[in-house]
C-alpha cells in the first residue's frame, strides 16, 4: 500500500494516477488548505498590477488561487509568470497566464533562475502562509524586489483512516508520500494518536528531495528519494517501489 498524504484535491489526484498504473494507494490528506479573501493588489480598479513586472508561484494552491481571480485582475495576467513546477505553469496557462519559466518543483532553483535569467523587477509571490524557502527574503538579497501576498494558509488534519491503520498493524510493506517537511511532522503525528504500536521502520517514506530523505531517516522510517523534486519523478518512484515489494 501506499499513503498519499499531499492536501485536497492533489492527494485524490494521486491517487488516481497511481491506481491507474495498478498500485494499491489511498488517500490520506495531513493537510487542509483554507484560501483567503482576494487581496487588493487582484483588484482592477487598485492601479497596482501596472507596478509590477512579473509572478513569482510556488506552489499549486497559489496557481489555483491566482487562477480563480483571473477575471478579477486581466492585467494580471499579462504578467510574465515564473512557476517552481509543470503542474503550477499548466494550471495558470490553461486560464491565459503567460509562463516566463517552469521548475523542477524546487523553489531554490526557481530563485536561482530568475537571478540569472535577469528577471524585470519588482515582482509579486503569492504564497501560503508557512513556506519553506522565504523567495522575497532570497531574492531581495540579491537585489531583486519582490513583495510577498499570503493567500492560503494549511490547517492539520488527524483523521481516522481503519483501512490504512489495519494495514499497519499487519506489518505488510507500506510507503507513504511525502513532499514537505510539515506533512513528514503532521504524519509522525498521526501515527501516535492512531497506530502508536507501528514502528517507523515498517514504513519507507517515498521523499520528493534529499533534504526530506534525511529527515524521513533521522526519524527512523527507511527512506527513498526521488530524482527530481516534482510530482512525476515522485510517483515513478512510488510505482517502483510498489512493483518490488508486490509485483512478482
């Protein structure tokens, strides 16, 4: 079994992507995203979007946010687009954004690119509220302005999942998901509250960086790292690791 743990609805999209190579996956969300009203810098009739020259996204929920209000603000979407990801870029192109670059699914590199590619500056981030890489704080270092708008931040979740918890306690091989450092922490925590006999060792997290495999390690559960950070290499590795332990 494998456990995608990523927030609605990209954890049902796994899943389903996963079912259709024939891997047994369930969803098990850790994280709930709330979005926040649209900031005044989306409205038309603000005379801000003029002031900037470019989007920074990191992450699908700011693509889908920015997507959303794209009726609200046309001359945003004028705005050259530098996107950490494939899924983030397609989802802000099918609603006619330009996309000035599309990542690897790693924010350093995204920042490391609109550095050299000498991108027009100021530019406007739109994030969650916890991120892992603060963009304007790297890119304001290297001179380049950015302003950062939070528009959705992640709750905890701590559902009950019997399927999932039975399958733990058997000690059948299992693999979970994991492509941030706080759903790693929220998942830790829901194994204590529902399954506190499994031993992280039973588990092997599937681990979208290096930074996370070592995390993963240094909690105890056996860990693997995907050779790049977004979401196809990830769910190749996962359908690997799925067709040794059960393929024969």
């Amino acid at each position: 079994m494998i456990i995608c743990l990523r927030p609605q609805p990209d954890c049902g999209s796994d899943v389903a992507e996963l079912t259709r190579r024939a891997v047994q996956a369930v969803a098990l969300p850790m994280l709930q995203v709330a979005y926040l009203p649209a900031p005044l810098v989306l409205s038309s009739s603000a005379g801000r979007q003029s002031f900037y020259k470019g989007i920074i996204i990191t992450s699908k929920q700011a693509s889908r946010y920015l997507a959303e209000h794209a009726d609200v603000s046309p001359e945003m979407r004028r705005l050259p687009v530098w996107s950490v990801g494939a899924g983030s870029s397609e989802i802000l192109r099918q609603v006619g954004f330009e996309i000035a670059y599309t990542g690897n699914g790693s924010a350093a590199d995204l920042a490391d690119q609109i550095c050299q590619q000498g991108a027009s500056e100021p530019l406007l981030w739109f994030s969650g509220r916890d991120v892992h890489l603060d963009m304007a704080a790297r890119l304001n270092g290297q001179g380049i302005t950015v302003n950062r708008q939070v528009v959705y931040h992640t709750d905890a979740l701590l559902t009950p999942y019997q399927a999932v918890q039975d399958h733990l306690m058997s000690a059948k091989p299992a693999a979970v998901i994991i492509f941030s450092a706080r759903t790693l922490t929220q998942f830790r925590l829901w194994l204590a509250e529902y399954v506190p006999a499994a031993k992280p060792a039973q588990l092997t997290v599937l681990a979208a960086s290096f930074g996370l495999a070592k995390q993963a390690r240094e909690a105890g559960f056996l860990a693997l790292q995907a050779d790049s950070p977004d979401r196809q290499a990830v769910l190749h590795l996962s359908v690997c690791w799925f067709q040794q332990k059960f393929v024969k």
